[in-house]
C-alpha cells in the first residue's frame, strides 16, 4: 500500500515545463526582477517606517552591514579537500547583505564593498563543481547581485558577473544535465541536493534571461524537469525525511526559486500545486520543541530553526502561523524582503498539539503551545534509507520543565573517513546504540537493518492519552519474528514506552536513553532519577520484573566498532536496560517529569499489551 502510493507521488507533481515559450515571453525586461522589484523596495521602506518588528530587523542588518565593510573579501579555501561551501555561502550571505541594505539606503561604501567580494569570487579558478552545491550557492549569489544592481554596476563590471556565471555555473550545470558531468547525479536526487543545485542554477538563468543566448533559457527549463523529482517528496503532509534542519535547506531554495520564477514571470508555472508543499511549513514547527530548539533526528544538530521561507509560504498559502513563527526568530535580508504583519501562534490558529507525519513517519505529541515548560515527545519511526539517516528506528527525544531530557546526538563530522560510504553504519552517532532505541543482539555488524522501512501502525490522538505504535520488525531482519515499540504521552504529563519483541535466537536485548543530566539509581535500580539544577524526572521500569538500569557512557557497546576520530560526547551519559534469557519479552518504562516537589509516582502500574492500547 505505502509503496504504491509513493510510486504515485510523481504521477501528482506538476507537469515539467517543456517549452521555454511558455515563460520567456512573460519575463519581465527590466532589473531589478529576482524576489523583489522596485515597487516593493518602496514598500519595504514603509514596514520599516511603521511596523517595529521590521524596524528592529532591519536595524540589526544595518549593524551587520557595517561590520562586513571592514571584513577581508572572501578566497578560494577547500579546507577539507572537498568543499568551497563555506565560502559559497559566505559570499551569497553577504550579496543578500549589502545588497538589500544598497537598495534601501544607496550608501556607495555597500556597493563598493559588494562589487569587492564578486571580484574576488569570479576570479576563481572554479566555483567546485564536483561538489555543486559550492557552485548553486555562488551561481545564486551572483545571479542576486547582477539583477538587484543591474542600474548601478557598469557594463564592464556586468560583462564581469555574466561571465563568471556562464564559465563557473552554466557550463558544468549543463554538463551535469545532460549527464556529460560525474558530479551531476543530483539532477535526479529526491532531496534536498535537487532544490538546492536547480534553484541556484534557476536564479543566475533568470537573471541572465534576455542577455546571453540560449544558455539561460536552456538551465532554466532542464531545472523546471528536474525540480519536481524532489518536490514531489513533501506528499502527502508536507514532512521531510532528511530532517528538519535539511527541511530548512531544501525548502529555502524551494521557495527563492519559485519565487524568483513569479516575480520575473508572474506565473508559478504549477510549481506550488505540488501535493503536500502548502502544508510543509507545519513540519519544521511541530519539529519544534517548547525549547524552541528541533527534533534532530538524522544528519541534524539541536537548535534554533531559523527559516525565513515560513514568511513567504504564509503570504502564498495564507497560513498566519507560519509567519507568527518565523518572525520570532529573524535574522535575515530574506526575513526582510518577506515580512508581513500577519501572524497569529498555532494555539490561535486552532492547531493540534499531536501530529503524525506520514511517509516520513514521525510523531510529535505536546501538552501546550506557547509554553517553554511544556511536555513534548517526538518519536521516530520511518526509512533507513533516506538521505542523511540513521539507524535511529523507535528513537524518540523527550522534553519537559524547560528541559531535553532524553536527546538525539546528532550528526558527527561528516569528513570522517567514509562518512557517506562504506564506514557510515560504523561511526557510534549513526548507529542504534547511538540512539534512544532498542538493540537486538551485540557486535559488530549494523545494528539495524540500513535497508528497513518501519511504518506507523497505529496512531490516537485524545485529551488524555495519545500514542503511536511502531512496526520495527524490518529494522531487525534475521534477529527477530516481531518488534514493536509503542509510546504514549498520558494526561499530558507522563510517557509510557513500550516495546514487545519476539526473537529468532537468544539475543540480548539492550534499552538506551541518552542524557545530558545527573543519573541516580534506585538502590533496587528500578527507578532512575535524572536531574539538571532543581530540575529533575523520573525513569520508572515497569516490566520485565527483576530488570533494573544501569548507567552507561555514550559510547559503544564492548564489540561494536570504534572507529577513530569520532565525536567522543563528552557530558553525556545513558541508562540502559539489558534484557536476557527468553526469545519473547516486553519491555515497559515510564518517564515522569517532577512537575511539583509533592507530585507522587506511583512505583507500579497495570501494564496492557500494545493491542489493548
């Protein structure tokens, strides 16, 4: 059924656009054209002029700007022999900058300052095509620099800009979409490589249209073919498998070039029908904790979400939260160029406080919104195979009182030695062991299956007990019959987590849950307490009778690999449970957060099979 309907998805894309004469005679002539015209340059002035909030941002871009003036321009670095990111970035970081701050103020010393950087990034001897997000990223930086200052740059600078992009971008994207290029696989990708590589590309073409024959004309419709390939992943409710700080990637260049694509033409070309991306903007917030930090799960690190395409998704899709949530945490020109004075919380949009995520089956349960000390649960179930996964199946993070109690470690450095290759599954980070899940058995070998797929069985939402029910059985092919693991969130102010297996063999099976906080054991060592200030929950195992935690590092287990140079998680520690002896078992853990000194924990509760959940 599941893959059925993921064949399906591309089926209801939008249809690629295959004639350049749909859209090139509706592009608009003049300059500037990308994101922002003239008219809304003025209007931008007025939200500065009467909105605070854009004030205020406004303000602290200005500081910015400033402080860029006296910054050496950026170089050509490959520090780890690999990527000229960094600096892509920086240089597209600071066209944004010091060209939004040029239009609004015409201060010379920005545009000077611009002109200074894009100098020194044409000279490149390359723009690192083989790894051509480097190329994306800078072909973007100077497709926003030529439009948005197209009166004030002299031809000669100009001639200077075009060529650099058709050289340095144009040149190894075509290569990679006629499949003449052994870096341009991305051209098919379903992830985020795809909107970040197309919608470089798109931008510098768009900027170019009407000034270099052909070439633009002809990146801009291979990107229109190539774009619904990853677009088509936010069916059926918007989520992202890669996480959601890979959300914020992927749809940040979504978002500037379909919007770079309606501000130079006027149309959308039927890019924003695309099943599931009107919603995509729910994912990143309910990925929010009470913390305001994210479900980390995959390739990500815990931290604030800052995505300023959440301001312009809410203008399309007319969705108030969206902004609500984006505009307490703007930093950037895009903030700028997309604010609104919309904006109401998900409480007052009448959003609710669980939601499953299918296809990317993932479950978020919370007790309020708008509250920093709000219990929050998110559960992880899905694909191995997705892009930037873990082995994390059955993993979940756990927060309450203001605090992450049980947390996802996140990425290690991705130069390690195979990263993204061979030693992937070797690297403690990546494994389940690394994880808050359940391992079947002990060794070397993956601890999970790499290829598995675990489903969301069963998924309730009510006032006074939600949970979800996970099918893991894939994740431990040749270990076991059966794995299911179910978590509950109980009048929103305890956590039930359950897991019920049966076994091919006598296999171990091990219990982890990592922390940051203090761990104290009952003398029984039923009970774990763990505590950060005067803060504190409480670990109760309910069943197997006789099981008891210990208190573990971070690290791997005796005959698991230790590859070296990986993230030693210092200040990080784990409870486990190992269980022994039968080839059926249950496993059943309550977590209790000490909302106040006199709140009892019961030391026993009636335990149901997952069926009778």
């Amino acid at each position: 059924m599941w893959l059925n309907m993921v064949a399906s998805t591309f089926l209801l894309g939008p249809a690629p656009i295959s004639d350049p004469g749909e859209w090139r005679g509706k592009v608009v002539p003049n300059h500037p054209r990308i994101l922002i015209t003239t008219a809304q340059i003025d209007e931008i002035k007025k939200l500065i002029e009467h909105d605070d909030g854009a004030r205020s941002l406004y303000q602290r871009l200005r500081q910015q700007a400033e402080g860029v003036l006296n910054e050496p321009v950026s170089t050509y670095e490959i520090p780890d022999g690999l990527r000229l990111l960094s600096t892509s970035r920086q240089v597209l970081d600071r066209v944004y900058l010091l060209g939004l701050l040029y239009l609004l103020d015409r201060r010379r010393e920005y545009k000077d300052r611009l002109w200074a950087e894009l100098e020194s990034a044409a000279a490149f001897p390359d723009w690192n095509p083989r790894h051509f997000l480097d190329t994306a990223e800078m072909a973007h930086a100077f497709g926003i620099a030529y439009d948005w200052l197209y009166q004030d740059w002299t031809e000669e600078q100009r001639q200077v800009l075009r060529q650099a992009m058709v050289e340095k971008a144009f040149n190894p994207g075509l290569a990679a979409y006629k499949g003449e290029s052994p870096f341009g696989w991305w051209v098919t990708a379903n992830h985020n490589w795809n909107q970040v590589c197309n919608g470089g590309l798109s931008v510098a073409a768009l900027a170019l249209l009407h000034e270099v024959p052909s070439l633009p004309e002809e990146i801009l419709t291979r990107a229109l073919h190539s774009l619904p390939m990853a677009m088509n992943e936010f069916y059926p409710d918007g989520a992202w498998q890669e996480g959601p700080g890979y959300w914020n990637y992927a749809t940040k260049y979504n978002c500037v070039s379909i919007a770079a694509i309606i501000s130079a033409t006027g149309s959308d070309l039927g890019l924003l029908e695309t099943p599931g991306f009107s919603v995509t903007g729910h994912f990143p917030i309910y990925m929010t904790s009470p913390t305001g930090n994210n479900f980390n799960f995959g390739d990500a690190w815990e931290g604030i979400l800052r995505a300023p395409q959440l301001l312009w998704l809410a203008k399309v899709f007319k969705e108030p939260a969206y902004a609500y949530y984006q505009k307490l945490r703007a930093r950037s020109p895009l903030d700028l160029i997309w604010w609104t004075t919309e904006g109401h919380s998900p409480e007052q949009s009448g959003w609710a406080l669980d939601r499953y995520f299918r296809k990317t089956e993932v479950v978020v349960f919370r007790s309020r919104w708008d509250d920093p000390n709000a219990f929050y649960i998110g559960f992880k179930a899905g694909d191995n195979r997705a892009n930037h996964s873990h082995l994390d199946l059955g993993s979940f993070i756990l927060e309450a009182l203001g605090i992450r109690w049980a947390i996802d470690l996140g990425a290690d450095d991705y130069n390690l030695p195979g990263y993204f290759g061979r030693q992937r599954w070797d690297y403690y980070r990546l494994r389940a062991e690394g994880h808050n899940t359940i391992v079947i058995g002990e060794g070397p070998d993956t601890d999970q299956d790499p290829k598995a797929f675990a489903p969301i069985v069963r998924f309730v939402s009510e006032p006074n007990r939600s949970f979800a029910i996970a099918d893991l059985t894939a994740a431990y092919k040749g270990k076991a019959v059966s794995v299911r693991r179910g978590l509950a969130m109980v009048e929103r102010s305890y956590a039930v987590i359950q897991d019920e297996f049966r076994l091919s063999n006598d296999h171990p099976v091990w219990w982890f849950l990592h922390t940051r906080a203090a761990i104290s054991l009952s003398e029984d060592g039923r009970r774990a307490t763990l505590t950060e200030g005067q803060k504190s929950v409480v670990v109760v195992i309910d069943e197997p009778v006789g099981a008891s935690f210990q208190v573990m590092k971070a690290e791997p287990l005796p005959s698991s690999p230790r590859p070296a140079g990986q993230n030693s998680n210092d200040g990080i520690q784990k409870i486990a449970i190992c269980w022994k002896g039968a080839k059926e078992g249950l496993i059943s853990v309550r977590v209790h957060p000490v909302w106040s000194k006199r709140a009892g924990i019961p030391s026993k509760v009636a335990v149901k099979p997952l069926n009778d959940w």
